[in-house]
C-alpha cells in the first residue's frame, strides 16, 4: 500500500487532544462535582476549558451547555424558541437536521441563487431564522440576518464571529479538529425554554463526557492559532486547485468563488463524469475525496445544498484543504485527477 | 425523437442527452432519477441549451448551438 492523501472533512483529532484523552482515560476520571482532591481537579479543569471556549466563541460562562449528542442540539436550539405563533425561515443550503427540525413546525425555506445567496424576510418578533456561518459542502458564508425582526439560532463556526444579535448558537467540536460526541449549544434567550421532557425547563440535557469537554478545548485552541497562521497557504493552494480546473479541464462547476467563501473548503462538479468512478479511482491512485453526487450518499439523493444552488450534482468532488497538504501534493493531485477526469469521459 | 432513460443512474441520463443531441435538434428525454432535475438545470447552463420541464420525469430538451 502506498500513502494516502486525504482531502476527506474528518480530520484526526489534534495531537496534544488525543495525548490528554488517552491520559485522562488511562488514570480514570473523576466526577468534578465531588469534594475530594481529584474532583476539584477535574472541576478546575473543565473551568479552564470553559475560559478557552468564552474567549473562542465569544460566549459567556453562563450561555455555554455541553452536548453529548451534537446534533441533538439542532432540535434544542431551534424548537426551543419557537412558540405557537413563530415561523421559522431557513435557507435551502441548510443541512438536514435544521430540514427535520423544520418539518415539525411552521416553516418557510428561503431559495438561494447560484452562489448560495438569499434574501432575508423581516419577520416578527415571535419568528425565527437559521443563520448558517459557513456552508459545509462549499466553505459559503451564509448571509447575516442583521434585520430580522426575531429570534436569530446559529450553525456556528470557530472562525466566523458570532452576529451582534444572536439567540441560541450550535457549534460541534469536530469543526475544530475536536472529539467526536461534543456539541456545545449556546443560549443567549432568556425566553429559551429546553423542548425536551423535563424537570427543569431552563436546562439542557447535560450529559456530556468531561474528558471530552475539556479535550475540545485543548483541541480549539490549536485549531483557531493554526488556521490563523496557514490561512494565506491555504488559499493559495485553494487559488491554484481552482485556477487549474478552469483552464486544464473542461466543463467543471465549481461552488462560489475565493473572494467570500473560507478557503479550507472546495466543492466542484465535473460534467458527464460518474463520482463513484472517479472517488474509486482517485482512492487507486491514494487520494481519498468526498462527493456530494447521489451514487456515494447512503440514501441515493444528490447533495441538496448543490440542487438547491443549481450547481450540477453529478461528477461531484469535495475538498479539505489542511496546512499540511503540500504545493507539490497538490499539483500531482490535479495532475491525476486531469488524467482520470479525460479517461472517464473519453 | 425520445430518449428514454428510465432506471438509469446519474450521470448516465446526462450522457446520453448530450449524445442524442449530436444528431437531433429536439429530444424528448425521460428520466426518473432524482438528480435528473437538477443536473439539466445546470447542464443547459454551462452548456447553453434549453429545455422545458413537461412533468417530474419529462424533458423536452432543445440543442441551441
């Protein structure tokens, strides 16, 4: 087996997280809400890691709740605010948690353009809108509801601060190259009330791993002063990989452009070309990639954030761009990809 | 002339419209793959034909340059 280089979205956990699990996990845990010496520890501990988090994600002490289940957050944050008189907007490019959340109650999907843009309604007061800071699939920021009238809940990412005024805000700790199985849910409302079967009605579910809790920090910290530091690297390399499918390849839809999008993500579509062929391939000549064509989702549908742009959704590629992939990986990759891209269409 | 594509995968319909189109100036193309819809919007796009959607699996397509 050769090496592998890989453009996939799931990156490994960060080293320095991965070092404190595996030592937390060998010396055993203790509950920090005890009163014996390591659980004061352990307290300590998770209240660093909340300092780390208020100054990330510019929350307060008080606003941050631990998830387990992050995309149980979705429904938490959302259906939390929503009374009988709400109406909720979201964007056609949200991702399908806010689309079941929504099929509960009154809602309206608001078409986007070709570059992932909408417009936002005014509403009212008792209304909510999802605002999503950056697109998974095409690294596009969504638009900032600055004059919604309502309720505002965020899919939020470390690198895009939060909107001035925000209601209740989701963030899960993969993005930041984080555990697996960490949500935070942020809730600025007072009038946020837990939509769940409940004993107390102001109180997330709170069952969340502390090792966890204080793993993702460790792992946000460097997440946020790496991106900072490879951030031009980055784009650079994004620059070139688009500059290529432009002029070497034809017929490639590629998802917004550099000027707004994040550049550690790339989405792009390639005319007559079957995905499925194209990720095996690639994988036989040690890339793995993701696709957002229908023959390598699980249920057979294309990717509904390209239908919903009108970008193509056949022979689609998705890429992460890390600081560690190098200029030269890069060219090879584009030079493979050209060669295979010519062969399927022959 | 009518192309029909029923139980074909994506890309397969795509494909052969645009091969059918080497010849034909019009064809009617039928289709009930769920990225059918989508993926001619963006195929007359970027190639600059059209087509008018008749019905959830029917297009007609006409080929403008």
């Amino acid at each position: 087996m050769g090496s592998v280089t890989t453009f996939q979205s799931e990156a490994p956990l960060h080293p320095a997280a991965a070092e404190f699990l595996g030592d937390a996990f060998a010396r055993g845990w203790a509950d920090p809400s005890k009163i014996h010496q390591e659980s004061r520890k352990v307290a300590l501990l998770l209240n660093e890691a909340k300092e780390v988090y208020c100054q990330h994600l510019a929350l307060r002490h008080e606003q941050i709740n631990f998830l387990g289940e992050p995309s149980l957050g979705f429904h938490l944050g959302i259906s939390g605010l929503i009374t009988n008189d709400s109406t909720l907007y979201h964007s056609a490019v949200d991702r399908s948690e806010v689309f079941a959340v929504a099929s509960a109650i009154r809602s309206e999907v608001l078409p986007v353009d070709i570059t992932g843009q909408y417009s936002v309604p005014t509403g009212t007061q008792s209304d909510l809108i999802t605002y999503q800071s950056i697109n998974g699939e095409t690294g596009i920021p969504g638009v900032v509801p600055n004059n919604f009238a309502g309720k505002v809940f965020i899919e939020a990412s470390p690198l895009i601060s939060l909107p001035q005024k925000w209601s209740s805000a989701l963030w899960d700790a993969r993005s930041w190259n984080g555990p697996e199985g960490l949500g935070i849910l942020g809730i600025a409302d007072k009038g946020w009330v837990n939509p769940l079967p409940h004993n107390d009605s102001r109180v997330t579910p709170g069952s969340f791993s502390t090792p966890l809790a204080i793993a993702g920090a460790i792992a946000l910290e460097n997440y946020v002063s790496d991106f900072n530091a490879h951030e031009s690297k980055i784009r650079a390399l994004n620059a070139k990989i688009r500059n290529f499918l432009l002029t070497q390849i034809d017929d490639v839809d590629i998802a917004g452009d550099l000027e707004t999008a994040l550049p550690h993500l790339l989405s792009f579509s390639l005319l007559y070309v079957d995905a499925q062929l194209l990720v095996d391939e690639l994988d036989k000549s040690g890339y793995a990639v993701d696709s957002g064509s229908a023959c390598n989702s699980m249920n057979m549908q294309p990717s509904h954030v390209l239908a919903a742009m009108g970008l193509l959704t056949h022979g689609n590629v998705r890429m992460s761009l890390r600081a560690d992939h190098s200029e030269m990986e890069i060219d090879k990759f584009l030079s493979t990809l050209k060669d295979l891209v010519l062969k399927i269409r022959h | 002339m009518e192309l029909d594509c029923r139980g074909m995968r994506c890309p397969i319909p795509i494909i052969k419209l645009a091969h059918a189109l080497k010849t034909e100036a019009i064809v009617r193309l039928l289709s009930d793959d769920p990225a059918t819809l989508p993926d001619i919007t963006a195929w007359a796009r970027m190639t600059g034909n059209s087509f008018t959607r008749i019905n959830n699996e029917t297009f007609d397509v006409k080929r403008e340059n």
